[in-house]
C-alpha cells in the first residue's frame, strides 16, 4: 500500500509588525488582546496597509526555493465565520499566489537525494488565537486572544511527493533549516511553523489532519494516520471522504473534527481594499546568503568531515555556526563529537546549543587532542561542563573539572597494581581469557577503567591486562 503525503506548512515571517498594520508581532509574553488595532480587529473603516518586509521575506524564501514569481500576485477574500476571525473572512491569496512551481532537496527513506515539488506560497494573515478553559474538547468555555491576529503567514504547499511520515519530518527539519538561514523565520518561537498534512493510501480518499505544531507531531500523527488507513482498509471498511481530523498530541492519537470544505465553500474574492502585487523584477535584487545544501557541501570540502556529519552539522543554522567557531582545533574531532556526542547530550536536557560557550567546547577538544584526557573521561568532563550550564551558572572550564575530578590521563603502569587486584578477583574470567575467550579480556579490561574512572586508554590498559595475566602463574 503506497503512502501519499503532501504538506501545507504555515509559517510566521519575523517581522516587526503584522502584516497589514503597525501592530507588534512580539506579543507572546504580553497580556491578551494588547497588541490590536482597528485593523487588525477588522473594525468598520479600517484599511489594510501591506507590510514591504513581509513580501521581501516571501521574495526571498520563493528565491531560495527555486520557485517562479508571476508578474502579478493578487489578494483574496477567504470567507468563513469563527469566534478568531473578527472580520469573519482572512486575507490571503488564492488563485493569484506570490510563487509557484519550486522544488527542495531531500534524503528519501534509503538515504538517496530526493526533489519533493513546491506547489506554491502566498502570503496570508494569521487568524487570532482560542484559549479554551476546561481542556480541549472537553472546554466548559474559550476565550479569544487577537495578539496574534495579522501575523504573516507565509503558506508553503507541497504537492504530493513524501512517501512516508519519515519523510515528512526530514522535509520539515529541511525547510526549518533553508528559512532560519535565510533569516525570516524564528523557530524557537511558539506557534512559529503549523502543519497541516494531506494523507491517503494509493487508491483511497485523502484524509487532511489539522494544526499539528512540531515536527515530532508530524511523524506520530502521520505515522498513526498510515495505521489507522491500512487497517480501515484491510477490514474492507471505507475511509471517510475528504475528512478533516485534529491531532491529540497528548494521547499520539487522530480524531474526526468536520467534514472537509471544499473551495466554493470559502466564496474567494478579490480583495477590495488591496492593489495586485507587481514584484516578479523585484527577485533579481534579493541576495541569498549560503543555503543549507551549500554549506553542507562546503564543510565536506573545506574541512574533510564526512557527509552524515556535514548533514548533522548544517541542518540547524545555530549548529553550523557553532561548529564553525570550533573547527580550528581539529575540523574532524570537531564533528565528530559535536553531532556524536554533544548534541544528545544537549536533546537529553532539553537544552540548545546557545547554552554551549564556544570557547569551553574548544577547550575540551584541545584536552582530547593533546592526550591530556581519554574519551572516556572527557564525557565525564562535557556531563558536568553540561550541568554547570543548566543550572544557570557560569560554565565551568574543562581544565578547571579536569584538575578538581583528577581526570587527566594517566599511563597504564601507574594502574599496574590496581591490573593485579582486578586479575587476582576474577580468576575465573582469567581462566576463560586463557581458554580463548577474548570476550573474556574486555570484562577485565572494563573491570579497571572502572577502578579508574576512564583515566587511561582502554588499548594500552588491554595489552598491560593480557601481558600480566601471561606472568601470572595459572
């Protein structure tokens, strides 16, 4: 059974003000209902004001993305009544959109490079935002926020290329990455990038599954979708046409919301109070900086790291940039236990890269390169650098745990008495080790890193263990 996916992504633009008035868009530490206007509010009377920066930022996003700007773009009247809509219709674009026909570069499911269509983005206002009091569907009653309301939106729409909800995530951790770089897009901002995915096994009715807010979300809400499908299908039990389902992240779980509109249902019109857009010259001035895909090239060439690690290291802008500053130490030790070892570290505490001082990262290094330091004990080092970090200090300096922990690496002839100890208390793992059993050897080797707490390097202390086992009478 083929899986069909196609996304339509909406993303906040990071401007200054909303989209069509002067309002602030820095609203979400501020109390409800502050950061509105009559225009937003869609008082009588009030005209919209197209925000320049807005269209510069939807320009540069359809440049990015290799897609076509027609001569003209124009807005629409997308009519619908809803308690966070106060005008009861949304300004967005329609059949007029700012781009169209673009393309953006993924690994597909066996690792090989995939091109997944761009449909088309248009600009649109984001509508205002409910607060429901109870729990969800279980709401005794909601209340409206309109900060939010006037937003630019830029709606990003795929045609129906991903074949897995796999996928759906890389094009997504993609696409984040291409807009952070670009500049016009704040990912750590909540509700900055909202989903709706377009789901249907080959031969069956589509289901569209609303407002799913991360990428995790994406995966398990289309990864519950596929089971829910094959399953209606093998059952020989019809899937429900052109449904609109809602997420619930909570239970990881899809549920029937309405039955889906169709587009006469909206009543499109051109927009009265708004001239078309003429920007399609205006694309030849916008200078891109370095993409995604480049700078994942230009680390392979520039600094010899391998291409998994290249992905790891580009597909977030603050990582590029991190691993950047450090590079000088060892570009190669550098990736390696950046995209190895600090980023779980970091997604086990929940915590981001902007934690990391540069600088105490690239100390830790030099201790690795130097041989002042194992492997072993320079993950005790990162740990607690970590912690010190998390807990809203000052970072600690590695050195500075190095000397404190007593971490320095040492010869494996300075724990030649503690080798002895450990053979004379496991004479049956001795036996085994003598008898061929090499597994036999890495326990007593393990068995002393213990005792040393990751001080010495486990090869030389696995020659000292065999060589004293070998003088030991048996």
């Amino acid at each position: 059974m083929t899986v069909i996916i196609g996304l339509e992504i909406h993303v906040q633009l990071n401007t200054a003000t909303k989209l069509f008035c002067s309002c602030s868009t820095d609203y979400r530490d501020d109390p409800p209902n502050t950061h509105c206007c009559p225009v937003c509010l869609g008082l009588p009377g009030a005209l919209p004001r197209l925000n320049r920066k807005a269209v510069e930022y939807g320009l540069k996003v359809a440049k990015a993305l290799n897609m076509e700007v027609p001569e003209e773009s124009e807005f629409a009247r997308k009519n619908y009544f809803y308690p966070d809509l106060p005008k009861a219709f949304q300004i967005t674009q329609y059949d007029k959109p700012l781009s169209i026909r673009g393309v953006l570069e993924i690994e597909d499911d066996e690792g090989h490079e995939k091109l997944v269509r761009i449909t088309r983005a248009h600009l649109e206002e984001d509508p205002g935002r409910l607060v429901h009091k109870g729990g969800g569907d279980r709401a005794r009653y909601s209340l409206v926020d309109y900060n939010r309301s006037g937003i630019p939106l830029l709606e990003i729409v795929t045609e129906p290329d991903l074949r897995s909800p796999q996928e759906a995530r890389r094009f997504l951790g993609r696409l984040r990455a291409t807009l952070e770089y670009l500049g016009v897009f704040d990912g750590d901002k909540e509700g900055s990038l909202r989903v709706d995915a377009n789901i249907s096994i080959k031969g069956y009715e589509r289901v569209e599954v609303k407002n799913i807010s991360s990428y995790k979300g994406v995966e398990k809400a289309l990864t519950f979708e596929v089971t829910r499908q094959r399953n209606l299908i093998r059952r020989g039990q019809p899937v429900t046409v052109r449904e609109t389902r809602h997420f619930q992240e909570g239970r990881g779980v899809t549920t029937a919301s309405r039955s889906k509109e169709e587009e006469h249902d909206y009543r499109y019109f051109p927009e009265p109070d708004l001239r078309p857009l003429s920007v399609a010259g205006w694309v030849e001035e916008i200078e891109l900086p370095e993409l995604p895909v480049a700078r994942k090239n230009r680390f392979v060439e520039q600094y010899g790291i391998s291409l998994n690690h290249a992905r790891t290291l580009t597909g977030d802008l603050k990582i590029a940039e991190f691993f950047e500053k450090i590079a000088s130490v060892d570009p190669v030790l550098a990736a390696t236990w950046t995209a190895d070892t600090l980023l779980g570290e970091l997604n086990y505490r929940s915590m981001s890269i902007a934690a990391v001082p540069p600088g105490h990262f690239a100390g830790l290094l030099k201790l690795l390169k130097e041989d002042t330091i194992t492997d072993k004990a320079a993950v005790q080092v990162l740990r607690t650098m970590l912690d010190s970090c998390a807990a809203g200090n000052e970072c600690e300096q590695p050195a500075a745990i190095v000397e404190r922990e007593g971490l320095a690496r040492a010869t494996g002839v300075d724990f030649a008495a503690i080798v002895r100890t450990v053979i004379a208390g496991n004479p049956q793992a001795v036996e085994d080790y003598r008898a061929g059993k090499k597994g036999a050897l890495n326990f007593l080797v393990g068995q002393v890193m213990r005792e040393t707490r990751g001080r010495a390097d486990p090869r030389e202390l696995g020659e000292l263990v065999a060589a004293c086992i070998e003088t030991t009478e048996g």
